[in-house]
C-alpha cells in the first residue's frame, strides 16, 4: 500500500526453510535452519522501518569439535528498528528473543560496518529443569561428569559492546539470584547472589 508519505507493506508470514551455513575452515557449521516472520515493513524517505515477530529453530549445529542437535530449541523473536538505506546503518530500537521458554535476552543499538554499538539484557529465571537438561546435554561430550550437575536459582546479566575499526569495548555485569551449584563429591555453593562487573 502506498501512502502519500511512503510505502506500507504487511507481511503476513515469510518462511525460509532448510538454511545452512559453514565457514571456509569447516570449524563452524549450521544446519537445517528455518525462519518464519510476519510483521510490518514501512519505507519512505530512504528508512525502512520494521516491526517483526517470528520463530526460528536449528536442527544441528558443529562449532570446532563440538556438536549439537537443537531441535528441541526454538527461538521465538521479536524486533522493532529502522535500516538506514543512504548509510547503511540498522538502528535496532528493541529486539527480544525467548529460547525454548528458558531464557530471554533483549537488545537494542545500532549496527554497520564501520561501528557496533550494543546494549542486551540476559534473563535466566530457572536454572534448574529444562535449562540445566538441556545443558548437561550439549556439553556432554565437553564437560566430564556434567550429568551429575546440580544446579538452582537464576540469572540475570547485563552488556553493553562497542567496536570502531579495530578497537573493542565489553561491559558486563553478572547477576546471580540465589544460585546453587553442586556436583557431588567435588564442591558445591549455596544461595549465590550479587553483582559481578567484568570489562
């Protein structure tokens, strides 16, 4: 639809299926990729401007001599931004992501080639349950005994990440929320909590 200040498109669903990806090296591989999105797209004055929701899911993924089967990971995103056409720029007002229901990260900032500028939240409510399942069976093949993991509470963190050219910026700061962390036989912590700034 075309207004008298620009162009108005819905997009009621857009499904890519089967995406891959794989680096030179082969260190890095991505398979059985899907993505599906609707949403609302508006451009004029060389901005387009979006509002997008959607879910995404991998079937198998080998990083160096790590792999994993993440069917059982879905991602379900939503966005709202502008892509700077002229410059070049994205310009991410709010992004959220919910993996598989067991953690959350929002995003905003603004990304091209010359500059990153991020700021994310990281929100783990539950570590026990699904999450610590589903890491005691990605890191099976890296972690000995980590079947054996005891683990409780939550997470929260927060990151601000900055690039120009060459030069790097990571601001962190790790929230622990009454964590629990055992594994017997070897050490255990009890009702973990505060603030960890690393940078």
């Amino acid at each position: 639809e075309k207004g008298p200040q620009g162009l108005d498109l819905r997009l009621q669903q857009l499904t890519l299926s089967e995406v891959g990806y794989s680096n030179a090296a082969g260190s890095l591989v991505a398979m059985g990729g899907k993505l599906s999105v609707a949403g609302d797209l508006r451009l004029a004055d060389e901005q387009l401007v979006f509002t997008l929701q959607g879910r995404s899911s991998l079937s198998e993924a080998l990083v160096g001599s790590w792999y994993g089967e993440l069917q059982d990971l879905p991602v379900h995103l939503n966005g709202t931004g502008s892509w700077d056409l002229a410059g070049e720029v994205l310009h991410l007002t709010a992004a959220g992501f919910d993996l598989g229901g067991m953690a959350k990260v929002d995003l905003s900032g603004q990304l091209s080639a010359q500059r990153i500028k991020l700021q994310g939240r990281l929100e783990i409510e539950r570590l026990a349950g699904n999450f610590l399942q589903t890491l005691q069976r990605l890191a099976a093949d890296l972690l000995a005994d980590v079947d054996q993991l005891q683990l409780a509470g939550g997470l929260s963190a927060e990151a601000g990440f900055e690039t120009a050219g060459r030069d790097w910026r990571l601001k962190l700061l790790v929230q622990p929320q009454g964590i629990d962390l055992s594994l017997p036989d070897t050490f255990g912590l009890t009702g973990l909590r505060g603030h960890l700034p690393l940078q």
